[in-house]
C-alpha cells in the first residue's frame, strides 16, 4: 500500500536551474496538494488541486508552477531555482469531504546553493 | 484572523513519564481539527480528526481532546518510540483554508 509517492528523495540545484518535483497517489483521491516546512515556518501551501484539470494558488505560489497530470499524478515546477526555496516540499492528498485529513508523502529535500 | 498554536515547542520527558500538548485556536467556522505525529525524515502521519467540543478520540497511548478554543493531545506513560514531533491543524469552513500549527518536538528518555 504506497499512499503518497515523491520523487526525488534529495535534491541540489544550483541558482537559475529548474526541475519538476513528482507525486502520485495510488488512494483514489481528487485533491492533491504541494507544501514546503521550513523550520520556524511550519507547513505552507504553495499550490493545490481540487479535482483532475484544476489548480489553485496556496499562500506561497511565487516562483512555482504545478500540473495535475492526471488523476493519480501532480507534479511541482521550479523555473528558476532560488536560495530562497531551499525546503522540503510535501504532497498531500485527501478525500474531497472538507473535514477528512490530508495523506503525506515523505517529502523532497531540495538544496539550493 | 485564523490562527493556530502549540505548545509547548519542545518537550522532554521521562519514559513513563505522562503528559499533555496543547494546540490553541482562533478559526472562523471549525470544521475540524486533526492531529499528525512527524518522524526526523518523514512526512506527517495522520492521527486523529476531532470535529465538535466534548469529543474525544484514542489510539495506544495517545488521548486528544477538543474544546471550543483548544485541543489536548494527552500521552499516557510515553515510550522513547513516541518520540516525534506532533502537529496540530485545523479547518476552517469559513476560509476553507487548512491552518497547521508550528508543533511540538516530543522527546521521551528511556
């Protein structure tokens, strides 16, 4: 039973390189969702998608782009890294009910020097 | 504005040693409030969801409770293996936003 797969595990970029941060869910579920937890800054949203073919901007969406490439995958894009986005990004998923909870990923530790 | 806080940041304890985490709340409209346990690495596991005042969910050794401005996780004679950080989150119907807390960094001693 996988939940929430991310890949990749590690990450090091360099200032102006982009990459694509994946994420599939295996649950059936319509919402998925990217955060970032810096230290002292607890989870942020950066974006989110309510069902297959939508997306929405979180609290934090600068300097990020997503795809919901279809049901299953939602994948997060740096176009231009940044030392500032430096983090470990998280996707979530859940049930489209308001009040069920979210489902992790372990998460991508991305470096950017 | 919607707001949610733990306390405390950090606790260490003794094994066997009972205790309790707080996570206060300022939400427009509360449509839940649900609390994860975080290991070094890892991404947060979902442990319980409490939705109305007076409710009360337990697994092991591990006790939350809800009241109309905060939630208690209470942990019963803690083992080191309950050693992990605890997040507390809560949903706001009004905003539909999810709001987490900061956390509290749980370490029990053997």
């Amino acid at each position: 039973n996988a939940g929430v797969t991310q890949t990749p595990k590690f990450q090091v970029l360099k200032t102006g390189q982009s990459m694509t941060l994946q994420c599939a869910q295996d649950m059936n579920h319509n919402s998925m969702y990217w955060y970032r937890q810096d230290p002292g800054m607890g989870l942020r949203l950066i974006y989110y998608s309510a069902s297959e073919g939508t997306t929405d901007k979180g609290e934090v969406p600068n300097g990020y782009n997503v795809s919901r490439l279809n049901k299953r995958e939602f994948s997060l894009r740096l176009e231009s890294a940044a030392p500032s986005q430096t983090s470990v990004y998280f996707c979530a998923s859940r049930w489209d009910a308001y009040n069920s909870p979210l489902h992790f990923g372990n998460g991508t530790r991305l470096t950017v020097t | 504005e919607d707001q949610v806080t733990q306390s405390p940041e950090a606790l260490r304890l003794q094994e066997g040693e009972s205790s309790s985490l707080n996570c206060s709340y300022t939400v427009s409209g509360l449509r839940g409030l649900f609390w994860y346990r975080q290991d070094p690495g890892k991404g947060p596991e979902f442990l319980f969801t409490l939705y109305s005042a007076g409710e009360e969910k337990e697994k092991e050794r591990l006790k939350a409770t809800l009241t109309k401005k905060e939630s208690f996780l209470h942990i019963t004679a803690p083992k080191p293996e309950d050693s992990a950080t605890y997040l507390c989150a809560v949903y706001s119907g009004n905003t539909g936003k999810l709001i987490f807390g900061q956390g509290t960094t749980l370490q029990v001693k053997p």
